[in-house]
C-alpha cells in the first residue's frame, strides 16, 4: 500500500474519517475531502500524516458540483502524481414520506450519494487503468439491497451506486482496475446519531432507548457496525487477495439484510 495515494469523499467524519484512517494506518497517502471546521479538519490531516508517515491533503470540493468533483481528483493527480484509490463515501440523509419530500432535498441526495461518485468515477478511472491498477469502493449500505419507509431519495441513489459499481467493474474488467460496494448496516456516526435523537424527540423517549429500538427494529445482531470494521474493509479490497473480487456488495449488517 506504501506509496499508493486514495480519495476518500466526504472523509472529514465518520465512516470516511475511518477509512480515510485505516488506509493511512496501511501506509496509503490520503486526499482528504468534506464540510467541517477548518481547524478540526487540519488537525485530522496533521495527525494521520504524523502518526502513519504518510502525506495528507484537504480538498473541500462540495459533490453537488461536478467541476469542483473534477477539479478534487485533478488536484490529488498533480500533488501525489496519481490517484489509485477512490473511495466514494459523501453522503446525506433525508427521511419524509414521497408526498412530503421536498424536491431540493431529492435532488440534492441523488446528488451527492449517487451523481458525485459518477463524476469521480469519469475523472480517475482513465488513470487507474493506463497504469493498470485502480480500487474503487462505493460506500453504498443496506439499503442499496433492501428498502425502509422514507427514505425515498436514499434508497434509490444507494440501489443506484450498486448499479453503477456493477457497470464500472465490467468496463474496468481485465485491466487490474476493480470496483466493490460496501454496504453498512447501522453504523454510529453523526448521520445516524440524528436519526436517533429525532426518534426519541417523536416518541418522547431517551436517546439510549432510542438507539435500543433503532437496532432491535432493523439489525439483528444488536450491534452497530464500526468505522475501525469499515476501515479494515477497506483495506481488505485493497489487498492482493480482492484483486480478482469485482462489481461485488459486501453487507456489514448485522445480518439486516438476511430477514
Ligand atoms: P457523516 O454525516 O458522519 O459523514 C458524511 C460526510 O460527507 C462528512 O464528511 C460530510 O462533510 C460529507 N459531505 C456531506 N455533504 C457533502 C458535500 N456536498 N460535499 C462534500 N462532502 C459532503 O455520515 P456517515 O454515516 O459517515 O456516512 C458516510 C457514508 O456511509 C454515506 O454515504 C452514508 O450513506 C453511508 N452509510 C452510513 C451508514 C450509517 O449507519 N452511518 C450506513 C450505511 C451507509
């Protein structure tokens, strides 16, 4: 991995902060991409450069604008020479029944959960394939294999993004390039942390038994899925032993997806 260089979108919390982490941990040079306050954001880079002895950089292009999206993997070609991992993993939530969702807020999911990894996807896997190794991991989830109510957007831009990793691995087939989905059951992050805290508003109830009946509801283990497991993951289909792993959904559902 020493020497490889990976995007990681929306790498500034959660999930992505995880990957972002247990690629640098695996000697992986790491371009840094996503909202955030501007010191938390250097401090994170600063720390995995130091701590890993890699290079990090930031890039804050929004992937709701395909040229900033153009314009972050050109940046990390020039500053690290090439891009070989791209871990498409932006992405925002919206929950309200179809009648009720506001059409920005559509557009804006479909946007960035699905449209973002398409212009990411055009933009380095020219590369990837002239030198004749490439990774790209769609952060999809559980819901790119099954639905749930009101999530309208969600669902169809994650049913999407599995899609278009089964087209990318078939285009990129033969050329050393491999495209993979990894699909999350429950994971705690700020994402899921506000669906939680709007479920105890509307039941009246605390947060611990919110979190309680939001994983009894769904995700049989009991358990949440962790950024460390995604990291490792991550990591995983970035190994010799995923070189010949392709246009796969690997789930970290806590068997969710098996009911
Ligand atoms: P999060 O809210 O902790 O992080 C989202 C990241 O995306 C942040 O870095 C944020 O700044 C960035 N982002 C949002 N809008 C952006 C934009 N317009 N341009 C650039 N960056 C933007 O969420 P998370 O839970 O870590 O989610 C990461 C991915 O994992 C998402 O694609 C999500 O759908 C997926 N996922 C999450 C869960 C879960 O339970 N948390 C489960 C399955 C899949």
């Amino acid at each position: 991995m020493r020497g490889r260089t990976a995007v990681v979108t929306g790498s500034t919390s959660g999930i992505g902060k995880g990957i972002t982490r247990a690629l640098a941990e695996a000697g992986t040079n790491v371009m840094l991409n996503g909202f955030g306050d501007t010191g938390e954001i250097e401090a994170q880079r600063a720390d995995i450069e130091a701590r890993f002895g890699i290079k990090a950089n930031y890039h804050g292009a929004d992937m709701t604008k395909p040229a900033e999206i153009r314009d972050l993997i050109a940046e990390a070609e020039g500053q690290f020479g090439q891009v070989d991992i791209l871990v498409n993993n932006a992405g925002i939530q919206h929950t309200d029944e179809i009648e009720d969702f506001p059409d920005e807020r559509w557009d804006e999911v479909i946007a960035i959960n699905l449209s973002s990894s398409f212009h990411t996807t055009k933009a380095a896997i020219n590369g990837m394939k002239q030198r004749g190794w490439g990774r790209i991991i769609n952060i999809a989830s559980v819901h790119g294999l099954v639905a749930s109510v009101q999530k309208v957007a969600y669902i169809a831009a994650k049913h999407g993004l599995i899609g278009m990793t089964k087209v990318t691995a078939l285009e990129a087939a033969g050329t050393g390039v491999t495209c993979n989905a990894i699909c999350p059951g429950w994971v705690k992050t700020p994402l899921v942390m506000a669906q939680i805290q709007a479920r105890a508003d509307q039941d009246g109830i605390s947060t611990d038994q919110a979190t309680i009946n939001l994983l009894r509801e769904k995700q049989p283990s009991g358990q949440f899925t962790t950024i460390e497991q995604l990291g490792a993951t991550a990591v995983f289909l970035c190994s010799d032993a995923a070189s010949n792993m392709s246009g796969a959904t690997m789930t970290l559902d806590g068997a969710w997806s098996a009911q």
